[in-house]
C-alpha cells in the first residue's frame, strides 16, 4: 500500500494539480507517521550496557 503513494504523487504532479498532490500527500504523511519509526530503528547488534572486564593473572 505505501508504494502506491509515490505513484500517486507522480501522477498529481503530471496532472500539475495542487489539489491532487494534497491529496496524495494526505496518505503519504499518515503512512509515514505509522511505519516511519520501524524504517528508522537502530539495527541488531547497537549499543548495549554490557561491559567486559578481564585481569591478566598470568604475568
């Protein structure tokens, strides 16, 4: 379904009509506020609180 809405866009701006690209950017920005975040989490293996000490006993 999001991909329709740069297709949508296209089409509106071909059409050079304000009241199409309002339109298609009405779907866009609602598409955006909900999957927005999950396209920009951070990926597996980020930061973590994990801390790693070690002595050398051996010499």
């Amino acid at each position: 379904m999001g991909l329709a809405v740069p297709l949508l866009l296209a089409f509106a701006a071909v059409a050079r009509s304000t009241g199409a690209v309002a339109a298609a950017l009405l779907p866009g920005l609602i598409w955006a506020a909900m999957f927005g975040s999950t396209l920009l989490r951070t990926p597996p293996g980020g930061p973590s609180d994990l801390a790693v000490g070690t002595v050398n006993v051996g010499g």
